[in-house]
C-alpha cells in the first residue's frame, strides 16, 4: 500500500474497501506509473473508479 501511498497520494482509508486482487491491480499500476514517471501533476482516477465506469 506505500506504493499506492507515493504514486498516487491515496491513504489506506482510500483503499480499505479493495479486495485483495484490487490492491494488486493498483499496485501494478503504481509500479507502471512510478516506472514511466507520468508528467507533474497527472492524477489517476479516484479509488473505486474501476468498478463505478459505464
């Protein structure tokens, strides 16, 4: 959850109602993302926006 913490300023209250392979799937972006360095202030989308797209 640091990795979520650092790369997209999110805190675990933010990320307390993940399953367990939703951590996951954010930690592997937060690793893409910290790897790729993505522009100063560039936002992801807001914790949960996974399950609430159209």
């Amino acid at each position: 959850m640091a990795d979520l913490a650092i790369v997209f300023h999110w805190t675990p209250t933010d990320c307390a109602d993940f399953s367990l392979r939703e951590l996951m799937e954010w930690r592997e972006r937060a690793r893409q993302r910290s790897m790729n360095e993505a522009p100063h202030g560039a936002q992801p989308p807001p914790p949960g926006a996974a399950r609430r797209r159209r």
